[in-house]
C-alpha cells in the first residue's frame, strides 16, 4: 500500500492543562498532512481542483497513545475509498515513531463560485488512486 508521509511540528501551545497535545490538535496535524497531498502534491501533478474546492464532509479518530511535547511528528495517510464525489482518506499520527493516533476523513471537492459539491475529474481520480489501499 503506498502512503503519503508528512513530517508535522508539535508547538508547546498544542498542550493541555494535562501536558498532552490537546485532541483538537490532532485535527489540525490531519489538515496539515492533508494540505500537503491535497494542495502541495497536487499541485505539483499540475492538478488545481482540490486548491480550488474542497470540504471535509466527516472526521473520525482514535486515540491511541498520548503524546507530549517535544516529539518527533508525522502523519502517513492513504485513500482508502474513492466515489464519485467523495474519497475517504485514512491516517496514522506517529510520534517519536509510536502511532498514537488513527482517523478518518470523507472529503468532497467543492465548486465555490457554485456553492455545492461536485464530481471528481477523472485526473483526480488518477492522482488520488496512486496512494489507494
């Protein structure tokens, strides 16, 4: 299975009252590994669509492991499923090389000037299948 890896930065502000990367930090360590694939990669592939439009319609996560702050970060994802105007993207949060967490996203690309989802292009389809399960 080919995984799209991101190394990530954990911030002192990402803890909590309890010394622990807050959990909505997570969320945004997702979104960081996202952008990468979705706007970097993409975008190098000479595709503009996910820039342009695209929301996440459903997040899922598991808390596996705490983790504190300073760590050595990163995010794996892949795309576990690909529809017609959807795809689901599935992660892996390690932290100093332990996963500590797992999640989920749906997203859909979207058509801002229409204000409403819309299909994938087939070379969408193309780039997404590419980091497939």
């Amino acid at each position: 299975m080919a995984r799209f890896s991101v190394d990530v930065a954990l911030r002192w502000s990402d803890m909590d009252a309890f010394g622990h990367v807050n959990n909505n930090q997570y969320l945004v360590l997702l979104e960081e590994a996202r952008v990468a694939l979705m706007f970097g990669a993409a975008g190098e592939a000479g595709l503009a669509g996910f820039r342009e439009g695209i929301v996440v319609a459903r997040h899922e996560i598991d808390f596996l492991l705490p983790v504190t702050v300073p760590a050595e970060a990163r995010v794996e994802l892949w795309i576990e499923r690909i529809g017609n105007a959807s795809f689901t993207v599935s992660y892996e949060i390690h932290a100093d090389d332990k996963m500590c967490a797992r999640a989920k996203s749906v997203l859909v690309p979207y058509d801002v000037d229409e204000g409403r989802p819309r299909r994938l292009t087939d070379p969408e389809r193309d780039f997404l299948r590419q980091w497939e399960a």
